[in-house]
C-alpha cells in the first residue's frame, strides 16, 4: 500500500520522497466560490444559444477565455477561477450525482 503524506510546501525536488503518494485536499465550503461561477456561466452561454458544455470544455482545455460569452460578466467570472478548479468542481459534482462518494 502506499505511503500517503501532506503535500509541504517549499520542500525542493532533492526533498521528495518518490516513493510516497502526496494527496491534495481542499477546504469545503457549503456552496464553493467555484460552483457559484459555473452556474452564472452555464446560464449565461445557455441564454445566448451556446451548448455551454462544449464551450466550458473548450475553455478548460485550451485556456482561452473567448470560449465563454462576455454575456452576464461571465467571462471575466470564469477567468477569477484556475482551470484545475473548474475540473475538480465538476468532478466532485459527477461523482456525488453518481453515488461514488
């Protein structure tokens, strides 16, 4: 089984144990800062004809905020949330809708 252990700050690559599993764990909120931006974004491109799916796909993937309509301020919302954040939202999302949690 493998050796889990914190995630520590400042400790260079020559400190590395390669033989451990880090694990990164977040704080949660009721209802996250990030949840809250999807939903207005998610509105927003639906509201002007867009599959917001797609686009919200588009923009994690390739990083460029033109996948998401200026409409609602959406935009300049999804661009106050690092990418990694947006997947780790929808991620724990799908797998509470799913019952693997």
């Amino acid at each position: 089984m493998d050796n889990i252990r914190n995630n520590t700050a400042g400790a260079g690559p020559e400190e590395k144990d390669l033989d451990s599993t880090q694990y990164f764990k977040v704080k949660q909120d009721e209802e996250s800062a990030t949840k809250k931006i999807l939903a207005v974004v998610y509105e927003a491109l639906s509201t002007k004809g867009y599959d917001p799916v797609n686009q919200i796909v588009g923009y994690i993937m390739s990083g460029d905020p033109t996948y998401i309509t200026n409409y609602m301020g959406a935009r300049s919302l999804i661009m106050k949330v690092e990418r990694d954040e947006l997947v780790e939202e929808i991620m724990e999302s799908y797998i509470r809708t799913n019952h693997w949690a």
